[in-house]
C-alpha cells in the first residue's frame, strides 16, 4: 500500500543554493541566486543586501570632520 504523507513540511523547503546562478555580486564577487533579494545602485552595479557588500563595492574612506571639510 502506498502512504502519501499531507505534511507540507515533510519535503522541507527547497535549497536555496540549487536555485541557478544568475549574476555576481557587484561588492564580493559571491554568486547571486535566483529569485535572491539585491541592492541595485544608480550605476546599475548588483550587491547581496549585506552591508559589507556595500562597504566594499563604495570603498568608504575615514577620516575626521575637518579633514572631510578641507578636501572639499
């Protein structure tokens, strides 16, 4: 006899991993998935949303305010 299980849950959810490759990351070069949520900036450039992404496709200088103020 065949047992068909009705638990929704019982394949578990997809890997998000096996979805198809479709661009990189514009800021870490990591692959971007299907169906993945993304930054798009002005420039067109693609990033993973995370924060260091952005860090490092922008390339952010510090510096204190008076230094900032005198270079412009």
């Amino acid at each position: 006899m065949l047992k068909i299980s009705t638990d929704r849950f019982s394949q578990g959810l997809p890997d998000p991993q096996d979805a198809p490759v479709v661009c990189e990351c514009d800021g870490c070069g990591g692959e971007i998935y299907e169906h993945s949520l993304v930054w798009v900036l002005d420039d067109d450039a693609i990033l993973h949303p995370d924060t260091d992404c952005l860090k490092d496709y922008i390339d952010p200088m510090t510096m204190t305010i008076e230094e900032a103020m005198a270079s412009d």
